[in-house]
C-alpha cells in the first residue's frame, strides 16, 4: 500500500489540498478567493515538483490501475502547468466578472486531480473515474455564471452532450471486455499481441466507441458540435481553462489508449484517427474564417489544433507520439498566451469579444500587440516561431509512417488557417484605433502573456526541455507497448 501511495503522490496530494481548501473557503469567510486561487496555483506546482521529484516511475499501483511512466509525467507536467497559468489569469477577471466565489479555483484544483488520473489510467475503469471527475468539475464551472442565460446554456450543452459522450465511451468499453474478458490495459495489449487472425467485428465496434468518446472531449470533428457554443458562452476565465488543461490531458489519453493496448491494433484504428485529423484541420480551417467574434474563432482554432496533433497520431510511432507530445507543449503556451489577451479585453469595465475590438491596438498598447502578433504567427506555423516546429514533427512523421496524403492535407489546411490568424495582426496594426482597453491590464495578465510569448518566440533556441522531454515521453510508452 505504501508503494501505492508514493506512485500516485501528487494526485493524493491535490485532492487532499482541494478537501483542505474548500473547508478554508467555507469555515473562514474573511478568506479572499484571491488567496484560495494562490494556495491553489501553490499546490499545482508543488504537485508538479512531487512528480519529478518522486521515485516510483515505470511503476503499476493499485493492482494494475495505475501506471506511473516518462509519458505521463511529461504530459502531466504540461497539465500542471495550464492549470497553474489559468487560475492566474483567472484571479482578476473572476472579480471583474463578479464571480468572485472561492469554489471555482477548488473545483479547477479537482478537475486537475481527474485530468493526472486519466493520464495515469492502465484500465479502463480507472480512465473513467479519471474522466468523469474532470468532467463533472467542468460541468459546474461551465455554468457558473447563474445568472447568464450564455454561461448556464453553455453549461447545459456541455453536459448533456458530454453526458452522451460518456455512455458512447462505456459502450465501447462494455464492448472490449464482453470480447477480450478483461479491462486492464496490460492484458489487453497481451490478447491482441497473440492473436493470429483478424479482430472481430465486436471489438472493432468497440475501439470505435471508444475512439469516438475520446473524440468528444478533445472536440475532434465530428464530436465538436459543442466547442464553439460553450467557448462563447462561458466565462471567459473558464474557457480559458477549458482551451488548455483538458485538452492536453485527453489528448494524452487518447494517445495511450490506442498506442498502448490497442498498440497491435494501428491497421484498425489508424483509418478513424486519420478520419478525424482530417476532418477537423479542414472544419477548424474553413469555419473559423467567418468568425467574428474572438472566442468562437478560438473554438475552431482548437479545433483545428487538435486535427494537426492527430496526424502525429495517425503515424502509430514513437516519433508521431513525440510530434504529439512537442504539438500539444506549444498549443498550450499559444492558447494561454491568447486567452491572456482575450481576458485583457476591457472597455469601460466591460469585456468585450469582437475581432473588431483589437482595431489599433498596436497603436493603444504596443506590447500586447506584439506579444499577440507572436502567438498568431506561431498559431499559423510561421517560422521561426514555436508554431512552425510543432506542425514539422508531427508532419515528418505522417511523412515517415507513408501518410503522405493525410500530411499534405494538413499543409494545405494550414495555408487556409494562416488568412484568419494573420487577419488578426492585420487587424491590429493597419486599421484605426477603436476605444482604447482599461488599463491596467493586471500583473497576473501581464506575466501569463510574457511567459507564453517568451517560450513561443524563444523556442528556437532552447527547444531542449519540451523536444527532449517529448522524446523521453514517446520512448516510455512506446518501449512499453513493445
């Protein structure tokens, strides 16, 4: 038991630290949801310290529930690191937003807790724990505006639909052990290795729910329909949140399911993974074209993201999970980078989200124009910037795995995703100045925006701790499949 405790430290830790923290906000009412939000960042990153700091890697805890590799602590790490940058960001725009309720950074605390389970699942009972615990905590902040009609919609979409997503995933995994006999990964990966003859058509079924449950919560097309309503509608704090831990994190589920036990399956899964990057590069591209309003465009950009990350996981090789790992290191320094802006988008007291709104803002406020120019130019994968590097890895390796078509798909959606992304810069730095943003903008703004536009810009130069860390990362959990 105690072997078992130190492989899952920090996620016992924050789950502890959000009982601990809950009871400050509801037993000391003087306690500011300030100093809740900054325990609460604390904790992250203390927890991201136990995870490199701890001693039980390449373990399996928990009678073969849990699994503690290079993979997931690299992923998790990322996840920390989200969590910690929007609950910063979020600390002013909740007073501005007159939600200054002390639950909200404890429930983005225990949304974290599911996000590091998941990513440590070695069955599928424990990835579901994992994913309904993030789930449900999202489920509330989603809505937790009560008295918007956006933010409760928004709240109502993401449930209902993602309530659907959960029952296409447990009808998949009801599949899988109604054919195989079992829902651990290790055994799972045993069966398919010693099987001679084709699948059948059941287990088939059910790597397909299971893909397609998975889908859902990384907004891949065709499980997107709820991405742009609920970016729009919640709280943009919220959205923030949503567009980057949750994303990494599913998406680092995604990847060890199918390259782990169903790692001897690549011939038949590869064909929907490659479906759906496709599907959603050229949706993300296309739709976010006609957006205006910053938050939607946002949606579809994620979208798209999330198609260019699939074709490294398309390739089924340790080099297509490390471009993953590289692409959603810099996805997420981007859209934090992004949403800092966004949620620096005042006027007069009031948050606005027009495209129009960043009219002349070179000219209002020269380095938040700059450092947003940066983060476009590297969403559009200009070189030299971050951007650039997270679409060639995960390219080269379609490239290597003979996915050819499917990479020159991509560089083709990546033309069209420039136009909206460079519309932004033209935006700001050649039309007239509207109202100028509130200023100040917030040292907790101020600092998120230069941290992720440093990491974009200087990536070039010290691209060591992510490259090498994805590389360490896709050698753990593809050597374990083998």
């Amino acid at each position: 038991m105690g072997a078992d405790i130190v492989a899952a430290l920090p996620e016992l830790f924050l789950a502890g630290t959000a009982i601990i923290l809950l009871m400050l906000g509801v037993f000391m009412r003087d306690i500011s949801t300030r100093s809740i939000g900054l325990l609460a960042v604390a904790a992250l990153a203390f927890a991201g310290a136990l995870i490199y700091l701890g001693d039980g890697r390449g373990t399996v805890a928990f009678n073969g529930l849990f699994l503690n590799d290079g993979f997931g602590d690299f992923m998790k790490v990322l996840v920390l690191i989200g969590a910690a940058l929007t609950i910063v960001m979020a600390l002013r725009g909740l007073e501005q937003e007159q939600m200054n309720q002390f639950e909200f950074p404890v429930l983005l605390v225990l949304a974290t807790v599911g996000m590091l389970m998941m990513i440590s699942a070695n069955d599928l009972i424990s990835l579901y724990m994992g994913l309904e615990l993030q789930s449900l905590a999202l489920y509330v902040v989603a809505a937790f505006r009560r008295d918007s009609l956006r933010s409760s919609e928004a709240g109502l979409k993401y449930f209902v639909l993602g309530s659907l997503a959960s029952g296409m995933l447990l009808y998949g995994m009801s599949m899988v052990y109604g054919f195989t006999g079992s829902t651990s990964f290790d055994v799972l990966a045993q069966v398919f290795a010693s099987q001679e003859d084709a699948p059948s058509i059941g287990l088939i079924v059910g790597i397909v729910f299971i893909a397609a449950g998975l889908a859902f919560k990384i907004s891949a097309v065709p499980f997107h329909m709820w991405t742009p309503d609920v970016y729009e509608g919640a709280p943009t704090p919220v959205t923030a949140f949503l567009a980057a831990a949750p994303k990494v994190a599913a998406m680092a589920l995604l990847v060890r399911v199918l390259m782990g036990p169903f790692g001897d399956l690549v011939a038949q899964w590869q064909q929907i993974v490659v479906f759906i990057a496709l599907a959603s590069m050229l949706l993300g591209s296309f739709a976010a074209i006609v957006q205006s309003n910053i938050k939607r465009l946002m949606a579809y950009s994620s979208i798209g993201h999330v198609g260019f990350a699939l074709v490294g996981l398309a390739a089924g090789s340790e080099a297509g999970v490390r471009g993953v790992a590289v692409y959603m290191a810099i996805y997420l320094f981007m859209t934090v980078g992004v949403f800092a802006v966004i949620l620096a988008m005042r006027v007069n007291g009031r948050a606005v989200e027009a495209m129009d709104d960043l009219k002349g803002l070179s000219k209002t406020n020269p380095l938040m124009a700059l450092a947003m120019a940066a983060l476009m130019f590297s969403m559009a994968g200009i070189p030299p910037l971050a951007g650039f590097f997270g679409k060639f890895y995960v390219f080269m390796a379609a490239v290597e795995a003979g996915l050819f078509e499917l990479a020159v798909i991509g560089v083709l959606a990546s033309v069209v995703a420039a136009y909206y992304y460079l519309r932004i810069v033209k935006v700001m730095y050649f039309d007239e100045p509207v109202e100028a943003f509130d200023k100040p903008v917030g040292s907790e703004l101020a600092s998120v925006l230069a941290i992720s536009t440093l990491v974009i810009v200087l990536f070039v130069l010290i691209p060591g701790p992510i490259v090498d860390g994805a590389a360490t990362a896709a050698e753990a959990l593809t050597s374990a499949g083998r």
